[in-house]
C-alpha cells in the first residue's frame, strides 16, 4: 500500500467537517489524540511489528487525522527564531566594514534636472562616495521580467533618474557612508536644482505626452467574447456605473532592505535581502550587470511581509550591488518609512465606467467596462500586468455570455504602480459586484437571488471563461459556486441576520450587510522543481526554488513531504530562496507557492520513497510491495508476513546509499530525489465575503462588526495557515476599504508619506473574522487537489463592505468609490438629509 | 560626539558609546546586538520596537539610548528562561499568532507588559492597549488569541 492510498483510506474514514465550528472541533479532538499518544511509551521500546494499521490503532480508531500530516493544523516550523528574536531580516544582517548607502529624492513631481552639487556631502569625514546618473549610465534600465515589450520599454526606470524626475520619491542620486546617520546627513546636503515641469495627475485626464515624443497611454488591453453590442441592443434594462478605487499598497511592517557584497576571491557578487522572485531577479540582474548567472547570488532572510510589493527589483538593489564592485566594501541599503510611502509599488488604483445588459428576468446579457489604471512615473517589472489580470478576471462567477473590456494603461506623475496582493481581483470584484447589486435594485430583485440566476452551475465545469490573462487560458478548473453561497447563507443564518439588522434599523442604528462573491487565481505555472534528499540521521532536506514572504512556506512543504515520504514534518528542514542551492525557482507570488512547489515536492517525495523501499527491500529481504514508510521507519505493511516486525530508518537507508557504500550496489548514490511539477493552467478557487456595517451617523465612522468568508480551497494542507491567510488577508482588504490611501494634491504632491497619514487598520478596525473553508472542489490539475489561499481574504472586502454600508444608510449603490473614508460617508449622509 | 552609556538589558550590562542622537532602538540593534527589537516606522505609530524600559512599554524608536541609562530594560531576548519559552512566546506559536514575524517582539513585549502587571488589565482594557501596535499579516485574531491565553496560563502558574 503506498502513502497515497493509506491516505485515502483514512479520509475515507473520516469526512473532513464543513463548517468551522465543527472543523475546530474536529481539530480538537485530533489534537488531543495526538497529544495523548505523545504521552505513551515510544513505540520503538515495542519490539514487536509496527505497522500503520498498529499505529491507527494505536492512535485509536477514533482519530480523524490519523497520521496523514496533510490536513493538520500542525503549528508551524518558523516560529520559533521569530518569538525568540534570533530571526534574521535584512535590517540585521551587519558584514564588517559595510558602507550605508542613502539616496537622495526628487521632492518634485515632474522636472527637469538642473544641477546636482554634492560638494557638501562628499566634505564629512566618512562619505566614501555620491553617485548620480552620470556615474551609472552605463547600466540599463530595470526590465520588464517577461521580456521586451516595444510599447512599454520606453518607459522603464533607470536605476538613478536621468536628466527628468518623474514623482516625489524617483532616484536622484546615492550617498555612501560608513554610517547610516552620517549618510542621512550627507544626502541633506546634496543640493539638487530642478525646473519644473507640468505633471499629470489623473489617468483620466486627456491623452498628452508623458515625455516627449511618448504618450501617457502606452497600450490598452482589450479583450471579450460574444457579442457585446448585439446583446444591449436585446436588452430590457441598461444599468451603467463609475466606479472608483483608490490607490493603495502592501506596505508590509518591515521596509525594503537590500545588502550587496562581492566577493573578488570567488568572483561572486552577492544580493542579501531578495524576496518573492529571487531567480527570476538573479536572471535580470546578471543581464544588467553584464554577468554570468552563476556569478550572482541572491539570499532571501527572513521577509518582513511580501504581499506583492516586496521582491521586486528597485533601483536601491541594483544600486547596492553596482557599488559592492565599485567601492569594494559590502554596501547596505535599509529603506526607512517615510521613502518606503514614496518609493515602494502602489497599486490599485483605477476607474472603471461599465454597463450592463439585462434581461427582465434577471439574466445578464452582456458586461461591458472600460478602464482608466493609474501606473504611475514609470514602468516597473510587471509591466502591464495587474490591467490584463482586471479585465481577465472581471466576469468572475457569472456566466456572462457576452463580455467586453478595455483597459486603458496610463501613466501619471505618481509613484510607479505593480502588483499587490489579489492584483486586478480586489478592483474587478468591487466593479462587478457593485454593478450586479446596481441590477439587483434597477429590477427590485433580492441580489442574492440575482448572483445566484447568474452563477456558473457545477455541471458546466470546467468552464472555459473564453478570454486569456497574463498568457494563461482561463479555464475554471473546478467548482460548485451555488453550494459554497449556499453553504454561506446557512452559516451566517442569513434571513435571520436580514431581519436582526432590519430590526435594528428600525430602532435607529445605522447598520447593514453586504455580499460579493469572487473567483480566485493561483497556481500560475509553467514549472517547479525541487530536490529532496535524506542524510544519515534520518532528516529531510526539501531544496526549494519557492520563497517565503511570512506565509508559512516551509511548514507546509515539510506538511507535503511528510505526508507522502512517511515522516514526522519536523524532520524535514526546508530551504527556499537561496539561489546557490538550486538553479530555478518560482519564488512566493500568484498563489503558487503550495500549488506549484507543493506538487513539486510530492513528485519528489514519492521518488525518495520508491528508493527507499527498493532499498530497504534488499536490507530486510522483502518486496518493495510489502513495505512501507511510518515515521521514518521502513516497516511491513502488514503483521502477517513472515519477517514483519522488523524495520529499517530512513538514515539507515541513506547510509546505505552513500556512494562508497557496498548495500548501494549498482543503485544511484544517494537517498534523494528531484521532483517536477508543470502545468499550463491555472487553478481557481472561490469565494463569498459577507460583511456587516454599523455607521455612525455623528461622525461618519463606520464600524465592521462582522466580516465572514466561505471559501472552497480543493484541499486545506493547513487549515490553520489558510485561515491565517484569509483573516490576516481581511484586514488588509479593510484597509483598502476604509483607510488607505496614497492621495496627492492637484499638484502632484504625495500627502500620505507617513503611518499618521496613511492609516493601517489596527485591532480595533478589524473584527474577529469568521472564516468557513470548504473542501468540496478540488484542484483536478495537481496531485493533491490543492488550490491557492493566500488572496482569499483580501479579494472581496471593497465589494462587500460596500454593499453593507449602502445598506446600512438605506441608499442602494451610494458607494461608488473606495476607501469609504469617514469624510466620504458623512457626505453620503448628508446627500440623503437633503 | 559619541560618549560612553552603560545600559541595562535583559539583567546584562552594556558599556557602549554612541552619540547622544542614537537611538535606544539602534543601540539595541546595533551597538548591543540584540536585533529582535525591529524598526518599523521609526516615528512611534507602528510600536514594532516595543520593549520594556522600568516595568512599562516604550517605542524603543522614540527614546534615546542616553534617556535610557541606569534603566531597567528588557527586550524580546530576554522574554525565555534559557529553553523555556514564556508562556506568551508559547501562545503565539500555538495559536498561530504571527506569519511573518517582524511586528512579533513588539507585540511579546507590550503584551509582557500588561499580563505581568500585579493588576492585569481586564479583556477591554487588554484590547485598546493591544490596539497601539500594528501587525500587517495576521489580522490580530489570533494575536488577541494568544495574550487571552498566555494571560490565563500565567495567573494559574
């Protein structure tokens, strides 16, 4: 019997709950089993046979988790350096004789450079060098990281601007020091002249030139089915709304941080500090710095958050490791808060104008959306990325036979824009879901009942969606959408919750509830591989190319590669990130880390196994057929063969394995195994966020008492983690929702450059979110049914907060534009006392 | 003009120079080498560098290390009696109350704060005073989680 089908027997055996009051239970009672077979003699004092049937039974039948590590809420591998502060971020790396690099910001919006004076500068005692664009023209612009793109390479950012400034915050020149206080107070003095020039402050303003020669639209994305223009012209009713959504980011706790040092005894030049895409980012680097690949390496340290923004490559990165050369000293780079505000990716912000084509009944014909999407000064390394995602994923759950979608890049006077976490999601669910509540009031339909005419019916996945985005087909791979909104409704006693809140509206209270049902992305491929070796002791090590932005990463690879080689996950030590101990890699972004890296390792896992049984086979002179792996031990599968009883650790395998080893044989040297996951499609989960808002109507405060998610996952390795992702990923969402945002004067001035401007929800924005994770429509495109987590909380919010306040102050489609700040809902409240 | 500063962190003294500008936070970090006490605004708002300075909790970022002198400090390495966690390091692991860790040593130092006070604060209290710190990954769930926990696990020892 192999892992998988001892795993499958035990699920059979226990259906895992629905409902997270009763998967809590579920987990409880679990855990105390395990706690309680802890507590009982080590099974190796027993010398009599081990076998998984033993061990179930010694666990008792009673145990639903049995010993399949996959499903656990195991606690993670991670923690125990981040609780006892031994972790190392990139702040705490400190190389001896390190120079401080500080770079000095154009603090005007659109200008023309007319002299840089670091004469003051380079006279402390101590400032080693200032460099300006002169002393680094020779180094390309930063890339796009899917290859050259005409329309869009024009507008790439040099690593230190040149000749024109484009935002508050662009590069002008960097300081270096042998301290960071004294190169703070030498980039003070660097005295810099520049003329200004017009800016453009909105994507919406009329087309002109950014620079001269070049548009401010570089490209429009388009794209559609059916027929759009035949299906308003059958229509009965045309609903058309401007939508709105502010700008905003990541903005993860730790800022960026970058550490170069080259090292000219090996003639490598290393990056400390990567994140999210570390190979990808050694490729682009070793092209920009005229090197072989093999000559560069990056080293991610521990990841202050990642949520999109961090990982790219900035200015500040190639900067460090061009004066690591150059100076010949480790230079490091620790961005400080205020140029974190100004400098790091924004994202979000759009305006969609959209209509749709109704039927009487409720069917909707056809969606059309034109877009506006603010990029900011320059192109970064997405590219136009985030548009082709919005208009990709607009139609969401609906079957929407008609669709039509212009997206319209635009490029401002504005910090540069990419990716943040549930990148085009988070704004197309606002926009669809806006507009199908909008349908819902035009027609005086419940609009729970309107989504649910709409939905896309499990007998029709997989549903090809009929457009592609970010070079995928988008074909939905699985999915029953009626049950999860069913399912939703029951948890949350829907009609209940309607009448308590009609109650207390008639009471006076100002509250509400709101609905929006999304469709994920995750799993982006093409490919992952990663390589899983034994050593003599018995420990794993998974060598990953993935990356680890705080989500958990190596617990639940260790979770996959425990399960399916047949040992305790606290053995399996995980390494990501570090390029020098592996050539690929797929990094931490697009949901793909436990979809792609996850498969990875169960291919590889299921090869160290099959060596393992071969081997051990030979040692206990048994069929490979007759054993398997429990903790560790090669056993007999079952009692009741002659020899069972007798077993052999994986250590005792490796050993055995070792090149100079004469059990080895003619076999390959090595307990280890590379394994390989490829798809080209990626796998959608889905969604329900169901918010609850109470206004009040003083202060136009509004005040989230509840915030629920249903979401259907395929299958949860860690229930915990997923849970984790999508709470922590609600109050992100909360921020964009309520709070955040990057907002600037007409004059192309950043009026948010610090946390008293730019406000992160805290405690006492965010509620107890309730989270129910269903496992009803696993992933058919990988081993384990797996589908992304981590942009399940985040992708809804704007959408459903906005449908609980148009509630609660009784104006149906009030909400047009995000965050709903207080300023903004106390004139939506005075709109309506007039 | 750097002058000499003795301070007191986790029961160890630290003889150290540094200019009268520094930072409690940057002379923790890096002229004591106690890198657990993490920058996160560096202007008081995100309470990352939270530590413990005479019994109260302090944003290490807006104290100088002069201020602190002949003070006693505590950071986040001195929160574990050697391989003993302390129940709050406990309760965070086991209530998954942090992803990527950065905001953590504030968080174990402002709750430390408030749990061992001979009057511990009541669950609201508890609430708005852990409301001061940010945490960007966890929605706070299971940070509030975790110090109920190690709240209660304390008082029964």
């Amino acid at each position: 019997m192999d892992a998988r089908s001892e795993a499958s027997l035990i699920e059979s055996n226990a259906t895992v709950p629905k409902t997270a009051a009763l998967r809590t239970e579920w987990i409880e009672t679990a855990a105390l089993a395990l706690a309680e077979r802890a507590a009982r003699p080590p099974a190796a004092a027993v010398p009599d046979t081990v076998t998984p049937e033993r061990i179930r039974e010694e666990t008792g039948t009673s145990d639903p988790v049995g010993r399949d590590p996959i499903g656990q809420s195991v606690t993670r591998l991670e923690d125990l350096p981040l609780v006892r502060g031994q972790a190392r971020f990139a702040a705490d790396l400190s190389f001896p004789r390190s120079l401080h690099m500080r770079i000095v910001r154009s603090s005007v919006p659109h200008g023309r450079i007319a002299s840089i004076d670091a004469s003051a500068a380079l006279a402390l005692r101590g400032v080693v060098a200032v460099w300006t664009h002169h002393d680094v023209a020779d180094i390309p612009c930063i890339p796009l990281r899917e290859g050259k793109s005409a329309e869009l390479d024009p507008y790439l950012q040099p690593i230190l601007a040149d000749g024109i400034v484009r935002y508050v915050g662009d590069p002008v020149a960097a300081v270096f020091a042998t301290d960071p206080y004294l190169a703070e107070d030498a980039a003070e003095r660097v005295i810099v002249d520049i003329e200004s020039l017009p800016v453009i402050t909105e994507a919406t303003a009329p087309l002109g030139e950014f620079l001269p020669g070049l548009p401010s639209e570089p490209t429009i994305v388009r794209k559609g089915y059916g027929d759009v223009d035949a299906a308003f012209a059958q229509a009965d009713l045309v609903v058309e709304l401007e939508l709105a959504i502010g700008r905003h980011s990541g903005v993860p706790l730790e800022t960026r941080g970058a550490i170069g040092r080259y090292d000219a005894s090996r003639d490598v030049l290393e990056l400390h500090g990567a994140a999210k895409v570390p190979h990808r980012n050694r490729d682009a680097l070793a092209r920009m710095l005229g090197r072989s690949p093999h000559s560069i390496q990056l080293f991610e340290l521990h990841v202050g958050g990642g949520f999109g923004v961090r990982g790219e490559i900035y200015p500040e990165d190639v900067l460090v490791l061009l004066a690591a050369m150059r100076l010949e000293r480790p230079v490091k780079w620790i961005e400080d808060r205020y140029e974190s505000l100004l400098a790091t990716n924004q994202s979000r912000e759009q305006l969609h104008r959209v209509r749709a084509a109704v039927r009487a009944d409720g069917w909707v014909l056809a969606m059309d959306d034109e877009f506006f999407h603010d990029q900011g000064a320059y192109v970064r390394t997405h590219g136009d990325r985030v548009v082709d995602m919005t208009a990709g994923i607009l139609p969401g759950p609906y079957v929407l036979p008609n669709y039509r979608v212009a997206g319209h890049y635009r490029l401002t006077n504005k910090t540069p824009a990419a990716t943040y976490r549930a990148p085009g999601r988070f704004e197309s669910t606002f926009v669809r879901e806006r507009l199908f509540d909008a349908i819902a009031e035009r027609l005086g339909m419940d609009p729970i009942e309107l989504r649910r005419r709409n939905l896309i019916q499990p007998q029709q996945m997989p549903f090809p969606r009929g457009i592609d985005t970010i070079s995928d087909t988008i074909v939905f791979d699985s999915g029953d959408y009626p049950l999860l909104l069913d399912k939703t409704l029951d948890a949350l006693h829907w009609e209940d919750l309607k009448e308590s809140l009609r109650q207390r509206r008639a009471t006076g209270e100002t509250v509400g509830a709101g609905l929006a049902y999304f469709v994920e992305k995750s799993g982006l491929g093409p490919a992952d591989g990663v390589r899983i070796s034994v050593d003599f002791t018995g420990a794993v090590e998974v060598v990953t190319g993935g990356a680890s932005v705080g989500q958990g990463f190596e617990t639940v690879v260790a979770q996959i590669c425990a399960s399916t080689l047949g040992v305790d996950y606290r053995r399996v030590r995980v390494i990501h990130g570090q390029t020098n101990r592996i050539q690929y890699g797929i990094g931490a972004h697009a949901g793909r880390a436990t979809v792609m890296t996850g498969s990875a390792t169960h291919n590889a896992a299921l090869k160290v196994r099959a060596k393992a049984l071969e081997m051990a086979a030979s040692l206990l002179g048994a069929s490979a057929d007759q054993l398997s792996v429990v903790d560790g031990q090669v056993v007999y599968a079952s009692g009741d063969v002659a020899g069972a009883g007798r077993t052999v650790s994986l250590g005792d395998i490796a050993s055995a394995l070792a090149p100079t080893a004469p059990a080895r044989g003619g076999r390959e040297p090595g307990l280890s195994a590379e394994g390989w996951y490829e798809t080209h499609s990626m796998t959608y989960p889905y969604g329900v966020h169901v918010a609850v808002v109470k206004v009040d109507r003083d202060t136009g405060a509004p005040r989230v008492e509840r915030f629920f998610v249903g979401y259907d996952v395929g299958r949860a390795v860690n229930p915990m983690l997923v849970e984790g992702q999508i709470v922590g990923g609600v109050a992100q969402g909360l921020g964009g929702a309520l709070l955040e945002e990057f907002s600037y004067d007409e004059r192309g001035e950043p009026l948010a450059v610090t946390f008293a401007d730019y406000l992160l929800p805290t405690l006492a924005d965010v509620p107890a979110v309730e989270v129910m994770l269903t496992e009803d429509a696993p992933s058919p495109l990988n081993p384990l049914g797996i589908k992304g987590a981590g942009e399940a909380g985040i992708n809804g919010v704007g959408a459903a907060i906005a449908a609980a306040i148009d509630d609660a102050i009784g104006q149906p489609g009030a909400v047009t534009r995000l965050p709903v700040s207080p300023a903004r809902l106390k004139a939506l409240l005075r709109r309506r006392a007039s | 003009m750097k002058q000499p500063i003795t301070l007191q962190v986790n029961q160890n003294t630290y003889d150290i120079e540094a200019e009268p500008r520094r930072t409690l936070a940057d002379a923790l970090r890096e002229d004591c080498g106690l890198t657990g006490t993490h920058l996160g605004c560096e202007h008081g708002v995100c309470g990352a560098c939270t530590v413990i300075v005479d019994g109260d909790p302090m944003r290490a970022c807006l104290m100088f290390a002069v201020q602190a002198e002949g003070r006693a400090i505590r950071t986040v390495e001195g929160l574990a009696a050697g391989a003993t966690l302390h129940p709050l390091q406990q309760a965070f692991i086991d209530h998954h109350a942090l992803q990527c860790g950065f905001c953590t040593a504030g968080f174990l130092m402002l709750a430390t704060s408030l749990i061992e006070r001979a009057d511990p604060p009541d669950d609201q209290e508890l609430l708005d005073a852990l409301s001061s710190n940010l945490c960007r990954c966890t929605g706070y769930k299971n940070i509030v989680n975790a110090v109920r926990a190690a709240s209660v696990a304390l008082r029964q020892r």
